[in-house]
C-alpha cells in the first residue's frame, strides 16, 4: 500500500476510533453497549497502529 493510501486508510480509521470512544463515554449507563464500543475502540487502534499511525 501507498504511503498515501495508508494515510487515508490510517486517518479514516482514527475517526472511525474517536467516534467508537464517544459512543462508549455516552453509553456509561449502559454496559452492552459501552462495552461494544470500547471493544471496537480497541480494534481500530490495534489497526492504526498497525498502519503506523498515531
């Protein structure tokens, strides 16, 4: 992959992960969801930093 390509993929992936982080925060009162949530969280920052991003 391109170097411009991975940070496309790379950008689109962190705000794919900062709305996955606000989803969790919103949903504190409901566990299911909160924790659906920070596990997407966590597999999207496993793969931005797999892209080496930050």
């Amino acid at each position: 992959m391109d170097n411009q390509k991975n940070a496309q993929v790379s950008d689109s992936l962190q705000g794919a992960h900062s709305l996955a982080v606000l989803l969790a925060r919103a949903s504190e009162d409901d566990l299911p969801t909160n924790h659906a949530a920070l596990k997407i969280a966590q597999i999207l920052q496993k793969n931005i930093n797999a892209l080496g991003g930050q």
